[in-house]
C-alpha cells in the first residue's frame, strides 16, 4: 500500500472516529454524569467491539452482511433499540440522586458497535480505500484495525475527558442534566436521521 492510500485512509478514519456518534456521545454523556474513571470499562468494550467489527469486515463478512436488505433492516431495529437503552439509562444515571448506583459496564459498550449500523458501512467504506489485492490480507488487516483502534480510543477517550470537563466546571444539577438531555437527543436524533433518511 502506498503512503497516499494510507494518508487517504487516516484522515478518513480521523473524521470518523472524530465526529459525533453513539461511541463518542455516550463516553461525553457518561463522562458528564459520572466522571471519566467510570467510562473506562465502557471504553475497553467499545474498542474490543469495534475491533471485532473491524476484523470482520476485513474477512469480507461486512461486505455479505451489508448486501442483504433483510439483514441490514435487522440491524436498524436492534441498533436502533440499542442506541434507546443507552439513552434511557444515561437519562436515568443523570437523573437519579445516586448517581454512582448503576454504571455502564463493559459489556455494554462491546455491542455500541456491532449494533450500529454507521459502524458497520464506516468499517466497509475504510476497508475498501486500504485495500489491495497485491498485499497480503494479513497485513491489511492489521494496517487497519490498528489504525481505525488507535483514533476510536484517542477520540472516545477526548469525549469522555470533555464530558468530566462539563461535570466539574457545571454545579447545577438543572444545568447538568439540561446537557445530558441534549446529549441523549442529539445521538438519538443522529441515528434516526443516518438510519432512516
């Protein structure tokens, strides 16, 4: 792979991991509510997500996957009501007097991907401007994932560290949950657009 290719691929992962999603909203909104400590478990399940994702995609799954009208309107749903959990409870931690009581897991952030089905066409679209038939898929792959893991932990990482930000520098409870509520409205306004418009 040539060094424009690579560049080419770079910023566009930087523009994708970057830009306001469910990953980078969720950190901000846990951030926001409960610290940038009690986002890490959640970060280390979103990274391992997304490189499974990613792995995934390179294997040429992403591609079959996408290619079924049936399956990728399976994903809108599931993701859709997915990106409605993590909502709520947000709205619910932000809401709730003990704050610290029920905390986003691990778990929880392993499937922000895999159910997403922008991460799904971003993995798909990256892929494809990265690959080459003359390099061994082995070293594509690993090109990729890396790079891709590289950004979406720097940038969920960014969100969540301004999320604390807003918690420390905001003292009133109205205003903080204000915030949260734009917080969980603009990533559920952002995937009904991307997913039905």
């Amino acid at each position: 792979m040539t060094i424009e290719t690579y560049t080419a691929f770079v910023l566009f992962a930087i523009v994708m991991t970057g830009t306001p999603g469910i990953g980078n909203l969720t950190m901000m909104g846990i951030g926001q509510t409960t610290g940038f400590r009690s986002a890490l478990p959640f970060l280390c399940g979103a990274t391992v997500g997304m490189i499974s994702l990613n792995v995934l995609v390179s294997l040429g799954l992403g591609g079959l996957f996408m290619a079924s009208p049936s399956a990728a309107w399976a994903l809108k749903i599931v993701g859709m009501g997915y990106i409605f959990y993590l909502a709520w409870k947000l709205l619910h931690m932000q809401l709730s007097e003990a704050r610290t009581g029920r905390r986003f897991t691990f778990l929880e952030g392993v499937f922000v991907h895999p159910l997403n089905p922008k991460s799904w066409a971003m993995s798909v679209v990256g892929f494809s401007q990265l690959a080459e038939p003359s390099v061994p898929l082995g070293r594509q792959m690993m090109v990729f994932v890396v790079t891709f893991m590289v950004f979406q932990v720097s940038f969920h990482s960014l969100w969540g560290w301004a999320g604390s930000v807003i918690l420390r520098t905001l003292k009133s409870k109205s205003i903080l949950t204000c915030v949260n509520i734009s917080l969980v409205s603009v990533m559920v306004g952002a995937t009904l657009y991307a997913l039905f418009v």
